[in-house]
C-alpha cells in the first residue's frame, strides 16, 4: 500500500537481531540539536524534556504502463488507476522527563498543506477525498509511566499514541502518522516479555479527526485488544512468541513465531519462522471465514555494510487477511510489500532483497535497497470477489519489485536532513502499475 509496508517487509528478522552502527534506511534518526533552552535544575521531569520538529515534503506517483488488456473483467480496471499527491507537513513532538522516575507525558501536534490531490478514488492515497487543501490534528496526547528496573520492570501509556506491536504498526511515511486512542501496558521478567493493548479509536493518515473503530460500513463500536508474550533474549537465545488479536465481532488473528540467529565469522544469520490463523466474526464479510498462513524470513548481515533478506509464505484454502477494519495492519512477511501482500487463497511466494551502506566507500549516510516478490498458484480474484484491502487477481502468478536510495547526514551544517526516494512496479495478475515516492524531511531538536 505505502512505503511503510516495505520498510516493514526489508526490516522484518533483521531489526531483531542485528544492532548495527549503521543508520535505519527506513526510519529518520538525525536531529540537529539547537538546545534553544538549556537549564539544569536538577529535576528529571524537566531537564531531561525535548521538543522535536519535523519539516516534511512527501509526494508520489502512480499510474498503469500497460492499456489495451482484455479477456477479463478487471483488466480495464487497472487501466484506470492513476494518482497524483503532494503535501507539506509540521510534526512537532515534546516528551517531558520523568517525575519520581516514573511518570510523565508526551503531547504531538501534527499539520499540512496540501499540494496535490488528484486522481482514482479507489487508489491508495494521501487524503480521504480530492478536495482536502489542509489539515490539522493533536495525535499524541498521553500519559507515561514505567516501573522496575532491567530485570523486572512494567511500562505504559494511556491516551492519544503511536503504535509499533506485531499485530499493528503506525503509518508514519505520510503527510501525517496514523494514531490510536487507548490503552498500552508492556512488562518483562528475566527472559519474558509481553504486552496488552486496547485500542477504542484512531485517527488515519488521511484524516486530521479521531474516529471510533467500527467494521466495514456497519455503525458500531469495534475496539481491538492485542497480547502477546515472548520466552527468550533477542540475539543470545532462540526467541518463541506468541501474539493475539481481536477486533470486536469483525475479526480474530493468531500468530506463532520462533526466531534464532548466530554468528558466522564476521557476519550474522538469522531466520524467523511464522504460523498465522484468524477467524471472521459477525461483522466480517463471510461470518465463516476461517484461514492460515505460514512464512519464513531470512537475514543474513555481511558484514557491517551489506544485510540481504529473503523470504517464503504459504497460504492455505481461503485467502489470510492482513487488515482489521480501516486498513489497520502489522506486515510479518518478507512477502508482504509495498503495494501487494501475496495472500490470497493457496498462494506461495518467495521474495529477495537487501540493504547496502555506502559507508565503506566513503559516502557516510547513504545507502541503497532493494526487494522483488513472486507469488503463484493463487486462486484469482475478480473485484467483485474482493473484500478490505484485497487487489483483484486476474492470473494466479504475480509479482512485485521495489527500489530505493535512502541519504541522512548527522554531521555538519545540514544535520538532521533525511532523503528516501524509492520506485515500485508490478505485475502479472496484480496488474500492472509502477510509480515512485520522494520524502524529504528536516528534523530540530529545539531543546
């Protein structure tokens, strides 16, 4: 669907198992400090608040390369899909310190000018509607806790929040992040983990309100509650978990990982193996719906500078549904890309990709990546046929490949900037779109 959704598949295995020096292609780090206030005074909760802000470009492009397609009723469909947006945004992002250690708050106040907004409906898009020229909303808002120490501890928050769990990952490459209202708790022990979350609204990308969650076109609340738990240390012994979630009376997903990594001289290999099942609920498309999916993902770090990554996901008779409502998802495959998720019914697919650092060549900040996804022996799909966030699937082989330069400075005069500039194509019975996405932002921290 979006860039984020490839950032999600390239870092999937390896952001569990690497901590490399090298800068994330996929998530800006840089900040240039102007320490605007500096004071001492010796209190936590206020020497140790920060006020960040985020000045961003974002645009892309997409459009069909093929015309003349027949023989099926939605190839003329896909001759249509054209789309065209553009915006200037402000995010600004204050995190207090920390009162008696162990509470506090973070406000985020996020707005956009609109550039361009034009094009097919049905494509994904910046804005819910072609008319929107500006927006504005208050997506963070809440309050902070945490107890314990490293080897017993609690955390939280409740309120307006961003969110990063297996289940459901924040858009956070658009003119403005994707929130939630709710309520998060994560503990450890030793060498377990978990967390549980309930969330009652949220507030896209696309829009600048906070909205109940609800089901497709059904007028009732659907709030959704995650858990999950891991048994092992990331990076030292093999790592078994387990994640649950549950949108009210609309759908129910399960999913098993067990990940492993080791040293191979000077480089590390890791692998991930995932089993993921779900069960409609009443307000789901077919109330009897019931799927699975099993995938593999690869890594393989070579070196400090070279990280390849690989992929292979299996679904079973009914096609596995990575949404809840509203487009709310967490891609887990390295199949899972940008614009396609290669779920559909009795689907295989294989990916390959890999991130390069141009460090060692002397070009500190800047690095390439690059990944393609072939899936076959799916059952197709007309439009008619579809439901949530399902393409059409007008053969049952397709593919997807996607390229991209990413440039941060962290030193110098133009500290803080960050580049991505990446290029998608599919085809087969996808269809046959190709386009390409700039962002550029220009981060401060102002104290």
């Amino acid at each position: 669907m979006n860039f984020q959704k490839a950032a999600i598949a390239l870092s999937i295995g390896a952001s569990c198992f690497i901590l490399s020096a090298q800068a994330s292609p996929f998530a800006p780090e840089a900040k240039k400090e102007l320490n605007l206030i500096d004071m001492e005074t010796g209190y936590s909760f206020f020497d140790d608040a920060s006020v960040d802000a985020k000045f961003r470009f974002v645009g892309y492009s997409r459009d069909s390369y093929r015309s003349g397609q027949t023989g099926h009723p939605d190839k003329a469909f896909y001759r249509q899909l054209q789309r065209r947006d553009s915006a200037l945004s402000l995010w600004t992002n204050f995190e207090s310190g920390w009162l008696w250690d162990s509470v506090g708050f973070d406000l985020g106040a996020y707005t956009t000018k609109v550039l361009e907004s034009r094009g097919h409906d049905f494509m994904p898009k910046m804005w819910a509607n072609n008319d929107v020229k500006s927006a504005s909303k208050i997506g963070v808002a809440n309050l902070k806790f945490r107890f314990g120490n490293e080897e017993m501890g609690m955390d939280g928050r409740v309120g307006r929040m961003t969110l990063n769990l297996p289940m459901v990952i924040s858009e956070m490459d658009t003119a403005l992040p994707e929130t939630y209202e709710g309520i998060q708790l994560n503990g450890h022990y030793k060498m377990v983990s978990g967390y549980v979350a309930h969330m009652d609204s949220f507030s896209s990308e696309m829009s600048s309100s906070t909205d109940k969650l609800m089901p497709y076109g059904i007028e009732t609340d659907a709030p959704i509650k995650f858990a999950g738990m891991t048994f092992g240390k990331q990076g030292e012994t093999p790592v078994v978990g387990i994640h649950y979630g549950e949108q009210k009376d609309y759908l129910k997903k399960t999913m098993y990982t067990v990940e492993a990594g080791m040293p191979v001289g000077d480089n590390f290999v890791a692998a991930k193996l995932l089993y993921q099942d779900q069960e409609g609920g009443k307000y789901y498309r077919d109330g009897n719906h019931k799927a699975d999916m099993v995938a593999l993902n690869l890594m393989a770090q070579i070196g400090q500078d070279l990280t390849l990554l690989g992929g292979y996901s299996q679904v079973g008779d009914e096609p596995y549904d990575v949404y809840f409502s509203d487009g709310i998802y967490a891609m887990n495959n390295n199949t899972n890309m940008i614009w396609n998720d290669f779920t559909h019914g009795n689907m295989k697919a294989v990916s390959l990709g890999g991130i390069y650092s141009l460090a060692s060549l002397g070009i500190e900040g800047l690095s390439v990546n690059t990944m393609a996804a072939y899936g076959w022996d799916a059952d197709m799909m007309t439009f008619g046929e579809t439901f949530n966030m399902y393409m059409p699937l007008t053969d049952d082989s397709a593919w997807e490949v996607a390229a991209g330069v990413t440039y941060e400075i962290f030193q110098g005069p133009m500290q803080g900037l960050w580049l991505h500039a990446s290029y998608n194509r599919d085809g087969g019975g996808f269809g046959n779109h190709q386009g390409g996405r700039i962002i550029f932002d220009y981060t401060v921290k102002l104290f």
